[in-house]
C-alpha cells in the first residue's frame, strides 16, 4: 500500500457528528464538506509501513483532539484474511465525557473478558452523534452489525451464603444477570488470597480449599457483567469447623429475612407474626407477637408459634438472649427441644402474678411433667442456657449473660430431632390472656457462636419491601412513585425512566414535574444500592391522558399497587360491614353473609369504588374473576348522577343461570332496562359504552377477543362518577350468600375516535380536513388496552410512511403503515396480533414511525405501548 496511503485503517468512529471543514477544508476539493472533526474517538486498527519514524502496525483509539493517541496496543496483530469480531462501546461518565472502549477478537475465540483499549475524553468533545464504520484505504468484508444500548448497571448480588467445613469452604451467591465469579478472602481484610471463575453465570459457587480448622476468615464476592460493571459484596465472615459435629447452627438474626433454608416458622393458631428488626444494625433482633385473648401456651399441646431448625442427637450447650420484658400474668419465652410433636421439652421464662420464673417441663406422648419452676429477680434482658449430655439436662439464666445461675438437673430420654426459641402467652380464663411481643436477639450453639454478634462489618444488601406503583394521570399533572426498602444505611437511590437516570431523583421517592402527552407509556424504576450490592424495583407505567382523547376524565386502573389508590377512587361502604383489599393483582371485596348489599329500591347498599368523571362519552371494560354461582351475587358497574339518580349494569344469578341485568334509578325508583339469562358461567370480561343519552352492555367469555352486545337503551343522565361494585342479596335476607369479589382490572378503552363521534359527522373527512404545520406521532390510546389500541398521527405534507411494532429485544412484530399518505391527521389500529395473525403477549412495545415529506424532509419517532390480559 506504499502508492496509496502509508496508514490505512479498519474500525469504527462513535459519537461523529457528520461532515465539516475541519480539519479539511473545501477547496480545492469538489466536495461540500470534507471534514471529519468533531468526533468523540476513532477506535481500529492501522497498518503502518515505513511511516511516522518506523512505528509498527497496532490497535488504537484516538481522540477528539486532534487525533492523538490516547491508548495503542502493537502485541496483537491483524492477519489478512482471518475474519475478526470487533467491539467498541461508549458510555458517559457523568460530569467527566464520554468513555471508549474497545476490544477485537479472532471470529474462531470466545470473546476476551477484558478490554483491549480504553480512552476517557472530556465534556469539550461531542457527547452525542451517530457511529460510523471506517474501511480507511482497506477492501474489508463486514457484517453483520449488531448496535446494542451500553449496560451501565452493575450486576445486584443476593443470596450471599458461605458454607465451611474445616479446611474448605463453598460461597455461594446469585446476580441477576450472567455475570463472572470471584471470592476474595483471608484471616483479615486484606484478604491474602482469592480464587476466580471468569464463566458468566446466574448462580456463583466458589470453591476456597487449604483453609485452617477453627479460624474466622474475612471475605467478599465480586461479579463482573459482560459490559465490565462491577458488583462486590463488602466484607462478610465465617468460621470454619473446629472438626466438631455441630449438632444444630447458630443465628444472630441479622439478615434481612428469616434464613428459611435453616429455619421453619411454626404458627399452630395462624395468628402470630413473625418479623426481623435492626437489620443491619447491631441490635438486630426476631420479632414474634401473639395476640390478646386467645392461649399460646405449651401445655395441653403445643400452641406456641416457634421457629424450628434440624438438630443431631448429641450433646450440646444452646444459648437465647431475650430484649422483651415479661410485664403481664402468663407472658412466656424460651426454647423447644423435640424428638416429636409429643415428645418434648420446655425450657423458658414465665411471668406468674408477682413476677418472673425459670420453668421447664418435659412431655411424653403429650402429657406434662414439671422439671423446674423456681422464681428469679425481675430484670431484661433474660439470658437463657441449655445443656444437654447425654440423658441429663440442665437449665441456667442470667442478666448480663457472664454471671450465670443454674438450675437443678434433671433426667428425661430424649432423641433429638429439632430446637428452637418460641412465644406464648396465656389466661384464666382464656379472654384474659395479654398480647405479647417477644424479642429475640441470638439462638447460639455455645461451640459456634457468631463473633461479632450483629456486626456492623456484615453489613446487609437492599432489599425492596414494597414495589414503587404505576401511575394514570391527565396532562399537567404531576406523578409520585415511591418505595419502601431495607438494609444496612447509608441507601442510595437512583431513579431511571425508561432505563436512564434522573437527575436529582435520588431519594425513595420521586415526583416528576407536570407531564405531557409524551409521557405516557414511560417506563420509571429505581436501583437501591449500598456498598453490600443492589435491588432493582419493578418497572412501572405512567400513562397520560390527555382532554382530546379521554373527555371524560375516567381514569384507567389495574388495581396492581399495595394499596388502592385513594386520590383517584373512593370506597363507598353503605353498611360499614365489607373489607376491601388489594392482593397484588387484583381489588378484592368481600361481603358477609346473612345482610343484603343489593342496589335495588332500598337505595344502593352494594359497597363500590368510585371516581369522578366528566359528563362525556366513553366506553367502560373492567375484567371480574370470580364467577357467580349463587343467588343473587352481583358484580358490575354504576353510573352516578348524585346518589338518588344513576346507572346499574350488572351481572347477577338468579340460583339457576347468570344473567346480565340493567336498570335506571331515579329518586330511588327503579326502571329496569333488560334482564337476559346467559348460559355456562359467567363471562369475566365486561362493557359499559356511553354515546349521548344512548347505554349498551357487552360482555366476553372468550378472554376478552370476543364481545357480544347484550343490551342497548336510552337514559338520559349527567354523568358525575362511574365505578365498579359487588352485590349480594337473600329472600329471605338471612339467606343472603357471603362472598369475595376479585376485579381485575377497570379501564376507559373509548378511543380518539370514538370519543369524537357525535361532534363530526364523518370522522375521516373532519380529520383530513385539519393539516397539521408538522410531523407528529402521538400516544397511543388506550394505553394499557385490550384488545386494540389506535394510534394516531400527522402529515403537515404528503409522505410515505412506515409504522412497525417492536419487541422490547427489537425483534418487529408487524408493519401498520406502508405507503404514501395525504397531509393531514391519520388513524392506526392495532389489534395486537403478529405479522402471521397470532395474538402476541402481555408486554410493554415499541411503535417506530417514519414518514418522508415530499419536499424530502424525513421525520422518525417512536413510542411505547402496553398491552394486557
């Protein structure tokens, strides 16, 4: 290549900005432009040949600045013909510019870990712009391409879990997404050795052999992604085994959750809770609480709530430290030792009516004997002691757990199986006996203690309680999503939407300035982080709507959040008697027997959620799950005037078959509209459609792809508030039957188009005749929707326009639009079937529009939709 260019080169430029006169200027040349400056940094391989003093061929990536060099590799040659991957990345550190990396491989290799090349420019050189591939003076063979959104988001650890033995260990651990696997450890934190396994997988187990027997070593796991972001664990402990049998393992109830792998939660009344608290604090402690007025007791049975882990039938000395104070007749806490559920042993503190008592008792085939019971000073904490050798048992306490009392032995034959602390509490009678929260703070095999107890220096991952929920609003109107997570302090927060981070958006929750119609469809999730590693939350939906497309203002709900959401609907419970609760997915109300809640001429006792809505047309969908099988169970829809004039639609059975059912109410006084028996079950999926004065009832059996119109009439009615309720009745009354509503999801699915009917004589002459002054491609709506959605769009010109629907992985699902169009505003619907006519699945979408002008001006847009089932 001498007679052309000493340096040609192969690879790719990011972040190019297109062509200026810098560093070339026009003349004398018959190009416009010839430059090629700014640039964010060239990354590929250059033959070098007698040129620039002799240097060699090599990898490099050069920068903004004038091209210099900013890393080079000459060790790896590019051989001609050997076909080769090339790989090169940018990502933006925030306030420092743009970072390159770069990497190349020969096709027959698997891809090295590491990167070959690295460059970090400053903010003075582009932070956006296109890439560009470069065959610099080079006849090269490329393909295919494949451009990927940089992964900027450390892999989350969880599941830490180190298992010793006397010499080895294993640690164990999970990311959530393929990652490598390395353990550093030793007697300090300096951590003197460490093993790595650079296989990128979902579940990490380490092998550390040539370990000490009965030593602490200091630990912490490291996974690295593909896209090299790190996640370690801090520092974390374990002992390995003196060559002791343990008979059982010790816990000093640090985590964040109880260890079920190690522990079973006994709960014989169902009416205890259990609970950790301080979690990474070092107070951390295990909460039970037992209610007021029912027996826990260990006696006639054990109805202690307890927790339970295998134990070895060996001698052993056990150890429980309890923070709660005995403060009521009959509150108890200590320690089960069992073989079976009728073999056992007892061993706690119990308050009588003038204080405190060390108790134990043994049991043989359920019936009791008392071992010890003897009275102790009032004091907390309580210190309780266990020993077991052989067929002898002896119980010891203390306050401060250094000076230690024991009480007198005794003798019982026992085969062990399991230990644990528990909870109880009683009365006389048994309406007397008192509340009681037990704490506890350690349950130690004496010969394996946890040292520290509750050490800072374990400190513990976040771990997200309560998932932020999506939100519905009207433009202008501001949305607050919050979470709720635990874990060692200091957490951090960073709240992304639609996969990049906020800015300032760095606390639990986050309320976003006043939305737009662009908004909608736009993904938010928050990463918490501390040093131990991260939790990612659920992505959730904004969905905005907008006056144009939803007059009457009714709100969407997929009644999907923790907690009904109180400034949108309101809980209407005429008898004060039904409870309402949200299960994750669903709105559950559930009414008793024995009382009507019927809307009939009584007024309307059915308990319902309710918002307001503006007098405008619209057409209602909600999906209920339970289908009715007695009389007069009722579920369905009202629409409110004021409170002695509104709209019942319903379904309801009559003790025979279900039927659909209509009627209007005004001043109390009903009017039925229709009652049509259906036969089968009855169908979950159900519609209410406004237009003027004009009322139609469908209803699906078929998952909601088929609708069958049931009923239709005219009522006149200035709409007020509109929403789901569930009914019950009973002749006579103490008949009634009791049930649980489940509704799945209430959405307003009347579409732009729709919504104008009744305005425009004909919907596609009113919109042809509106030429917009430019391109646009609005939301879609509704959004979520089931089963079809209709997008919209405008032409300030003619165009040919392409619309086609994504996958989130970018796989195209369909092409909508094809072809050249008028100027003016244009409709799409989509019935979300694939290219072959397949229903696809429940998921978030992308539509991509891209429309040429006539006067060759290009436009492209995308957005995201969400269908549901």
């Amino acid at each position: 290549y001498d007679s052309v260019n000493a340096a040609p080169g192969l690879g790719f430029i990011l972040r190019w900005n297109g062509h200026t006169d810098d560093p070339i200027s026009t003349p004398p040349y018959n190009q416009p432009k010839t430059g090629y400056l700014p640039l964010g940094a060239i990354g590929w391989y250059e033959w070098r040949k007698g040129f620039n003093n002799g240097l060699t061929s090599r990898w490099e990536i050069m920068g903004n600045d004038n091209l210099a060099i900013k890393d080079q590799n000459s060790s790896v040659p590019l051989p001609y013909g050997v076909p080769h991957f090339f790989k090169m990345r940018v990502s933006t550190v925030a306030g420092v510019g743009g970072l390159y990396n770069f990497k190349a491989w020969p096709a027959s290799q698997a891809e090295p870990a590491s990167w070959m090349l690295t460059d970090q420019e400053s903010l003075s050189g582009p932070q956006r712009g296109g890439f560009l591939l470069v065959a610099h003076h080079v006849d090269a063979t490329i393909g295919p391409i494949t451009v990927r959104p940089v992964d900027a988001i450390p892999p989350v650890l969880s599941s830490i879990a180190a298992a010793p033995g006397t010499t080895t260990a294993t640690v164990s651990w999970t990311t959530n997404e393929s990652a490598s696997s390395k353990v550093l450890f030793g007697l300090t934190t300096a951590y003197s050795d460490s093993v790595t396994d650079v296989a990128a997988v979902l579940s990490h187990s380490v092998g550390l052999t040539g370990l000490t027997q009965g030593k602490l070593y200091h630990y912490k796991v490291v996974s690295r992604d593909p896209a090299g972001n790190s996640a370690s664990s801090g520092d974390l402990t374990f002992t390995t085994s003196s060559g002791t049998v343990l008979a059982f393992q010790s816990d000093d109830f640090h985590a964040a959750a109880l260890n079920t792998s190690l522990w079973t939660f006994i709960n014989p009344r169902s009416d205890a809770t259990l609970s950790l608290t301080g979690t990474g604090t070092t107070d951390a402690r295990l909460s039970i609480a037992v209610p007021a007025g029912v027996s826990h007791d260990v006696w006639s049975g054990n109805l202690a709530p307890r927790i339970m882990q295998p134990s070895s039938n060996t001698d052993f000395e056990l150890e429980v430290k309890f923070e709660a104070p005995l403060t009521a007749q009959y509150q108890v806490e200590g320690v089960i030792v069992q073989q079976d559920n009728s073999n056992y042993l007892r061993f706690d503190f119990v308050r009588d009516n003038t204080g405190p008592r060390l108790f134990a008792a043994s049991f043989s085939s359920g019936s009791p004997t008392v071992r010890v019971d003897v009275r102790i000073a009032s004091g907390t904490p309580l210190y309780l002691r266990v020993r077991r050798q052989g067929n002898s048992w002896t119980p010891s306490y203390s306050f401060d757990g250094s000076a230690w009392a024991a009480a007198t032995a005794f003798t019982q034959a026992l085969t062990v199986t399991q230990v644990g602390p528990f909870i109880g509490n009683h009365g006389v009678p048994e309406t007397a006996t008192p509340a009681f929260t037990g704490l506890i703070d350690y349950f130690f095999n004496t010969a394996a203690r946890i040292v520290p107890e509750d050490a800072t220096g374990q400190p513990i991952a976040p771990v997200i309680t309560q998932e932020p929920a999506g939100q519905t609003l009207t433009a202008g109107q501001t949305a607050t999503f919050t979470l709720t997570a635990t874990g060692t302090a200091p957490l951090s927060y960073v709240w992304q939407k639609n996969g990049a981070p906020i800015s300032g958006a760095t606390s639990a929750s986050y309320t976003t300035p006043p939305v737009a119609a662009s908004d909608s469809g736009a993904l938010f999730r928050c990463i918490v982080s501390n040093p131990v590693g991260a939790d990612t939350s659920a992505s959730v939906l904004l969905t905005v709507t907008s006056a144009d497309i939803n007059p009457s203002g009714i709100a969407s709900d997929q009644f999907n959040a923790s907690s009904l959401n109180s400034p949108l609907w309101t809980f209407v419970n005429p008898r004060g008697d039904v409870s309402l609760a949200m299960t994750g997915t669903q709105l559950a109300l559930t009414l008793p027997a024995g009382v009507s809640h019927d809307v009939w001429s009584s007024g309307n006792l059915a308990p319902r959620v309710m918002q307001s809505a503006a007098n405008a047309d619209f057409e209602l969908e909600t999906k209920f799950d339970v289908p009715l099988s007695k009389a007069y169970q009722m579920q369905g829809i009202i629409v409110q005037q004021d409170a002695s004039r509104f709209l019942r639609f319903d379904m309801y059975h009559d003790g025979s078959v279900p039927r659909i059912f209509a009627a209007g109410f005004v001043s109390g006084v009903p009017t039925v509209y229709g009652d049509l028996p259906l036969s089968g079950t009855s169908p979950g999926y159900f519609r209410v459609k406004r237009q003027g004065d004009q009322w139609t009832i469908s209803y699906s059996s078929s998952g909601g792809t088929a609708w069958t119109q049931a009923l239709t009439f005219a009522n006149a009615l200035t709409v007020t508030s509109v929403g789901p309720f569930a009914g019950n009745h009973g002749v006579p009354e103490s008949t009634t039957p009791g049930w649980t509503a489940l509704i799945d999801y209430f959405v307003n699915i009347m579409p732009a188009s729709a919504a104008m009917e009744g305005t425009a004589p004909s919907l596609s002459v009113t919109l042809a005749s509106i030429i917009p002054d430019q391109f646009t491609l609005e939301g879609n709506y509704p959004n979520p929707f089931n089963p079809t959605t209709t997008i919209r769009y405008g032409l300030p010109e003619p165009a040919v326009v392409s619309m086609k629907v994504y996958s989130m992985l970018g796989q195209e699902v369909i092409q909508l639009e094809d072809g050249e169009r008028h100027a003016g505003f244009h409709e799409v619907v989509w019935n979300g079937k694939n290219a072959n006519g397949g229903q696809v699945s429940s998921g978030v979408f992308l539509y991509r529009m891209v429309a040429t002008g006539s006067s060759g001006k290009t436009f492209t847009s995308v957005h995201r939709l969400v269908l549901v089932k």
